[in-house]
C-alpha cells in the first residue's frame, strides 16, 4: 500500500516537472519572441522601408506564440499525460478484453 501512494506521489511530480518545463518553454519562446521582433523592423527600415513586411512575422509568429501559451496555460493537459494515462488504460483493457 506504502508503494502504491509513493508511486502516485512520484507521478504527480514528475507531471508538474513536465508542466514547469513546458511553462519556461512558453517563456522562452515569448523573449524570443520579444528580442526578434525590433530586429526585424529595424531590418526591414534599413533595407526598405516602404513595402513593411515586418508585419507578417509579428503576425506569424504572434499567432505560434499565443497557441502556445494556449497549449500550456489553458488545455494543458488536453493531450497531456493525465490524457496518455486515460489512452493506455484504454488500450490495454481493449488487449485484454480481445484475448478472453
């Protein structure tokens, strides 16, 4: 019974290891994100200015970052590992049920 709730324990960290990691993942794409952009308009003011392409990799890009704040803040665990869990179980109760 002792191992049983240590394992659960142990499960239960290792998913809020995965989703700290996945948060910094977000973050570390929002600086990129951050520190890219100015970059790109002060390229696209150098070369030429009047055609301002810029906006499409705010707008591209802008739209990755928000899905994947979406992914990580909002449905976490839609495709998560509590929904791998589900998806094993369901596997193996199929196996089973196909061999009896």
């Amino acid at each position: 019974m002792q191992n049983n709730s240590e394992n659960q324990i142990s499960k239960k960290q290792e998913q809020a290891r995965q989703h700290i990691q996945n948060i910094k993942g977000f973050y570390q794409h929002l600086v990129a994100y951050i520190l890219f952009i100015p970059f790109t308009i002060f390229i696209n003011y150098k070369t030429y200015w009047d055609y301002k392409w810029f906006w499409y990799s705010i707008i591209i890009w802008g739209i990755g970052v928000a899905i994947h704040a979406l992914r990580v803040f909002v449905f976490k665990d839609a495709l998560g590992s509590k929904w791998e869990a589900r998806k094993i179980e369901e596997i193996m109760r199929k196996e089973e049920n196909k061999w009896e």
